[in-house]
C-alpha cells in the first residue's frame, strides 16, 4: 500500500479524532472571541454616551487586563495545536522501517552555521527565525530539520526581500565521503549568482553535462567540485523523485552534498500546520502537505544512505 494511502487511513484513525478535539476548543475560543467583541464594543459606547473621562480611566485598567486574558487565550491554542498534531505525524513516520528516534521541538531552530554550511545561500540576514524543529536518524544518518525565515535588506530601495522560507534539512552521513555538488532552480540562476560565484572559488565547475536526466538538467544547475562523481552522488532514481515532486507541487528545491554532509531546503510560502481562528482546521490537505514535503527529503537521505 502506497504510503499516502496508509496516511489516509492513519489520519481517519488517529489525526481526526484530534483535530475535532482541538476543533471544539476553536469553536470555544472564537465564541469567547466574538462575545468579547461584543462587549467591548458596548463598554466603548457607553462610556462615550456617558462622557466622563475619569469614568473612562477607570474601565481603562479591567479592559487591558481583559484583553491580556484573551491574548492569552489566543496563544495558548495556538501553541498547543502544533504540537499535538505534529507529534501523531511524526508517530506515523516512525513506522517506517528506516526512520526513528524522532524528536520534536517546537521553539528550537537550526543555527545560523548551519544554513551558510550549506554554501546554498549567501546573504546578510537581517532576519533569520526558525521553529518546528524535528531530529532523528534516517538508516545510519543522523538529521535536523526545521522550519526557516531568511530575510535580508534589499537590494534596490528599501525594505526587506526573501532569501529562504520553507523547510530546511541537514543530515550526517556515517562515514567519511568525497566529493562536493550543489544544485539551484535553473530559472532562478539569476539570484543565487552570488552563491554559484562562492562555490566555484571552492575549485567547483558546471557539470550540467554529466547529468543525463533531461527533466533534471533542464529543471536544475549542477556545480560541483574537481573529482566528484556527480552520477554517483545524485543518482538517477533520486533526480527522477525530485522532478516529480517540483512538477506536482510547483515548490523549489535547492541541495548540496558536501562530504559527509547534506543540506536539502523546499519553499514553503506559508507556515505549515499553523491552525486558524475563524475557521475550520480539519483538513486533510493541510496535514498530507507537510508530511509529503519531509518525506521527500528524508526519502533523498535514505536513497543517499543507501548508495553510499
């Protein structure tokens, strides 16, 4: 059974008896939500019906307070929902036989090192946040991965322009390996040239010409380092999952296998599996997005694990 229809089954079983749960407290919250709206509003009128500024003063304070409660209230649902659904996916995960010791934490982020490790990026952030951090072992290799913001000042004019958003995965391998290959979106060439120009320093070359896919040379730009085996390193069932997935999607993806070392990253516009206020969060589509977008990158670990 492919594993989207295992998923199903397991979310029906397990996921949606959670996310009614969590749904009913939703419903709660937004009719506190709402009548709070209510009164506040009606308190407003009155005391400007009565006019009386010390009046005014003194609702001042219980309202303040109020609103700190409701905050409060927001918050809290909002930081318990996550975890609980990520955690039932992360169980799911765990039964397949390569993947363990899953572990999840809401408020850790990869470092900074890390993510320029990558030599994927180069930027001067001027915002770097992270959260949803996840940790295991994907056959004999270690891997961290999370949910990053990466924002720098532009360029032309002023403000900020994104760098990265989306997940971000970086994996150990067990054993000492050579070799270096990074890839970029092929018609996003134009803004990584800064990227591309510091790899290159490193002795690295294009070796579109050693990839025989087609979709994938067409799909990507291929770097990598003097003596590197590209075939080896990025085998054809693996360019074969990537393209199918960018296709199906429509999300970018950038890696590099630098030794022992992997960094794989897949855009995200939004959050994922942040749950809504004023509607409903049962939705399969929501919880089937994040679980495919790890899966590839774990699968591109494992099939790495596997060759190597």
């Amino acid at each position: 059974m492919r594993q989207l229809d295992k998923f199903r089954i397991y979310y029906n079983h397990t996921i949606h008896p959670e996310l009614m749960r969590m749904e009913r407290k939703r419903i709660r919250l937004l009719r506190l939500l709402i009548f709070s709206g209510v009164l506040l509003l009606t308190v407003i009128l009155f005391e400007f019906y009565v006019n009386i500024l010390l009046f005014t003063l003194v609702l001042a304070i219980p309202i303040v307070f109020y609103l700190i409660f409701l905050g409060y209230r927001i918050r809290q649902f909002l930081q318990t929902f996550k975890p609980h659904i990520m955690k039932l996916v992360l169980n799911f995960m765990q039964e397949e036989p390569n993947i363990g010791q899953l572990k999840y934490e809401p408020e850790k982020s990869l470092s900074k090192g890390t993510f320029f490790a990558s030599k994927l990026f180069v930027c001067k952030p001027a915002i770097f946040e992270g959260e949803d951090f996840i940790s295991g072992r994907v056959g004999e290799m270690d891997f961290e991965l999370c949910e990053l913001n990466v924002e720098e000042n532009a360029v032309v004019g002023t403000g900020l322009q994104n760098v990265f958003k989306g997940i971000f995965l970086h994996a150990i391998f067990a054993e000492e390996t050579s070799g270096q290959v990074a890839c970029w979106p092929r018609h996003l060439k134009q803004y990584f040239l800064r990227s591309i120009k510091e790899f290159t320093w490193l002795d690295a070359y294009n070796t579109d010409d050693e990839i025989l896919y087609e979709p994938f040379r067409e799909m990507f730009v291929t770097y990598a380092a003097s003596n590197t085996h590209v075939a080896g390193i990025l085998s054809e069932p693996m360019q074969e999952a990537i393209v199918a997935y960018c296709e199906f999607t429509g999300k970018e993806m950038y890696f590099s296998f630098l030794g022992k070392h992997i960094f794989l990253a897949v855009t995200e516009p939004r959050d994922l599996m942040e749950p809504y206020i004023w509607r409903s969060n049962l939705s399969f589509e929501l919880i089937r997005s994040f679980l495919e977008d790890v899966s590839l990158l774990l699968a591109i670990v494992e099939d790495f694990d596997k060759t190597h």
